[in-house]
C-alpha cells in the first residue's frame, strides 16, 4: 500500500544517459518543492543506481521508454494516482503544499483521470466554477487542443496512464500518437495553470491564484537548451562544489555537448549527402 495520505506517488521518470542533470534537478527540487506534502517520491533510473535526496530510487531496467515506464507503474509503486516529473524539469519558484493537498483531495473524491498542471498554449480550455487557491479547474477542450497526451507535469490516474503506454514507443512517438488516441476517445480532461512551464503565462480565467510555482525544461534533443543559464548563474552563488558543477553545465552549454559530454554529431545535408554518394559511386 502507498503510505502517502492521499494515494499519490511523485515520480521522477529518469533515463541514465541524462545522469549529468540529476544534480541540478535534485538541487532546485530540494531547494523549491516542500517535501511535507504527502507523496510516495520515486526517483526512476533505468540500471544506474543513485541517491537523490527525499527520493527513493527504482529501476525499471532498459527497454523503450513506454515500457520502462509501464513496468514502473505496474511492479514498483503501488500509489492510484501519479505525479510525473522528467529529470529536465527544474524549479524555479516554491510550491505550495496547500495548493497540492487540496488538489489531491478533490482528484481522489471525483476520480479524475488527468490533470495537467502546466501552462501551454496549445491547449484550449473551458472554464469551470471549481477553484483550488485561486487556480481554475478548468476542463480541456480536447477537439481544440493538442499535446492530450505530453510528458510534462501532470496528476494522473495510473491505471488511465498505463492505458496510454502502448508497447515499443519513444517519447514523441507516444506524445503524438497517443494524443491520437486521446483524441479519439474524448476522455475528460482538466487543466489547471499552477506551474508557469518555461515563463508561460496563465491560460485560465483564474481569481488571483497564490503562489504559482514555476519550472523549466532545460534539455532539447539530448543538449542543454538555453533555460539553463539562469540557473547556471543560482549555481555559481552557491558553495564551491555547485560552482564546480555550474562550470560543467557551462562548458556543455557552450560546446553544445549531449548530456554524455560528447559533441553532438551534425546532420548532413541530404543532398550533399546524395552527392558524396554518388561520386563515390562514381569513382
């Protein structure tokens, strides 16, 4: 049984070719995030083994991200509701334990399916006359929206998650044709505007909310992105082993290097491809 008051499980859902960005996630986690409201806190790797302060760490092993993350759910935590992070996601503003507290009571008495809790444009929303700390609850407008299915912060049902977990599928393989899916099954789906996703404003007809929390994706396509360098610039205020680790993330951002430290190979041009193809062939 989860040993969470309300049923959640907070989990992390890791790949260990991204273990350079475990320190600043667990970092601004630690330093933002109030570890008194009440989740089960998984910290999910594939086979590396680690210590992620507050969390316990679980291994699915290797395998395609859809799978590994089924077996996750099925066989490593126990919880009827998931809160999902990626190990990109850091924080940038506090939350608030009120706010999540009341979240988790009203998704367990109604039964939601799906709540996401950051702020897109791609997502077009109907307002309700429910509010948690101000936040509407608002409903999705599933025809009107994209991304029904996205890997961002969102509070779901698991048993509906593992439903979308289809065999074999990377990461935008099952953003795109799960949001397919979705589509085509219309289920209810509800948005609230609590975490300002990359600075992203409020897309809800809101009644002043209180303490908005606030996060950023800092990883695109296996590189840092430039969310990074304000956070690079908390870390070199801190102590002498954050500024070490501020340097590393400097010169990956500048070098434009994968999260493995190596350079990013460059894509070639398809018809400078051809090109070197057929003189070869020609010669």
């Amino acid at each position: 049984m989860s040993k969470s008051k309300y049923n959640v499980a907070l989990i992390v859902h890791a790949c260990d070719g991204y273990e350079f960005l475990y320190e600043g996630f667990e970092h601004f986690f630690s330093k933002y995030w109030d570890f008194k409201i009440p989740c089960d806190y998984y910290f999910a790797t594939e086979e590396k083994e680690v210590n992620i302060s507050g969390f316990e760490n679980i291994r699915s092993g290797k395998g395609a991200w859809s799978d590994r993350l089924a077996y996750l759910l099925k066989n490593k935590i126990e919880a009827d509701y998931i809160l999902y992070f990626q190990e990109d996601m850091w924080l940038s503003k506090p939350v608030n334990r009120i706010f999540f507290e009341q979240l988790f009571e009203l998704v367990s008495d109604k039964g939601w399916k799906q709540v996401k809790l950051h702020s897109s444009d791609v997502y077009k929303t109907i307002a309700t006359d429910m509010f948690i700390e101000g936040f509407n609850v608002a409903e999705i407008d599933n025809r009107q929206s994209d991304f029904l299915m996205s890997h961002q912060v969102t509070l779901w049902q698991k048993d509906f998650l593992l439903a979308q977990l289809h065999k074999k599928e990377h990461p935008w393989r099952n953003e795109r044709r799960g949001t397919k899916r979705l589509k085509k099954l219309n289920p209810q789906i509800f948005h609230i505007d609590y975490f300002a996703e990359n600075g992203c404003t409020e897309i809800n007809i809101n009644q002043q909310p209180k303490n908005r929390g606030e996060y950023h994706a800092v990883s695109f396509n296996s590189t840092l992105n430039f969310n990074v360098v304000e956070y690079i610039k908390l870390l070199n205020k801190g102590k002498t082993e954050l500024k070490k680790y501020a340097a590393e993330l400097q010169h990956h951002y500048d070098n434009n290097l994968t999260h493995g430290g190596k350079a990013k190979p460059k894509k070639e041009d398809i018809f400078k491809k051809f090109k070197n193809w057929f003189l070869k062939k020609k010669g």
